[in-house]
C-alpha cells in the first residue's frame, strides 16, 4: 500500500471543463498530488491561466482547447495528450453551465423554455463528457 493514498505521481489526469471553477479546483488539486494535469476547455485565455497556476504552485499541466459537445476536438485532443505524456489514467467530466436562452425569471412558465435551448444544456450537462474517445 502506498505511503500517501493521494499521491498521483505518474499518474495522468485529464480535466474537461478545467477552465472553469469547479474543473481548475479539481485540476489544482491533482496536480498537487503529483499528477500531470492536461486542462481542456473552449477558452485559452482561462487554460493559460490556470496552467500558469499550476506551474506557479510546482505542478505540471498543459492546456488543450477542446469543445465538450465536437466529438473531433475531444478526439484530437486525446491523440495529443497521449503522444506527449501517454495515455491518461484519471478523467473528470467536469464541462456544464447554462445557456442565457435556458434560464427564466422567477414567476415564469417553464413551458416559454424552448426545446432547443433545454437540448443544449441537457447535452452541455450530460452527454459530453459521454463523447471523449475510449
């Protein structure tokens, strides 16, 4: 048995949604214990700040742009983390949020809610992380 149950040393983890809050906590905290973190999201701006983070705190991370729902990007972004550190071994799903089209006042009828945008948040919330290639 290991000496430290959270050392993730050799280990690889990747984040999707690792831009936003509760995704760079988590990208924090893995790279704290060791791990090489790839941190995946749509913004660039956010990635390099938290990969800069991560770095400042002595861990290792890179970030790759990558859209949840665009089986493509998830697909490319998963040949590039394992040709530079290898296959990964820890995945957390951590991409969701809502839409402006999705959200009601208070006293509104859920019914003006389109199908459309309850799609979107559904699959934003549900189905992408689904989409990462095995």
């Amino acid at each position: 048995m290991p000496s430290n149950l959270f050392d993730l040393q050799n280990e690889i983890a990747v984040v999707l949604g690792g831009t936003g809050a509760l995704g760079g906590a988590m990208a924090d905290a893995l790279a704290a214990h060791g791990a090489k973190v790839a941190v995946l999201g749509r913004s660039p701006e956010r990635g390099a700040q938290r990969v800069a983070a991560i770095q400042a705190a002595g861990g290792q991370a890179a970030f790759h742009a990558a859209d949840a729902l665009d089986r493509t990007s998830l697909a490319e972004v998963c040949s590039a983390i394992s040709d530079a550190w290898g296959a990964p071994s820890v995945l957390v799903n951590a991409a969701g949020g809502n839409r402006p089209d999705a959200t009601l006042p208070p006293g509104s009828d859920f019914c003006q809610l389109s199908s459309e945008a309850w799609n979107g948040v559904f699959d934003l919330n549900l189905v992408g992380g689904a989409l990462l290639p095995t």
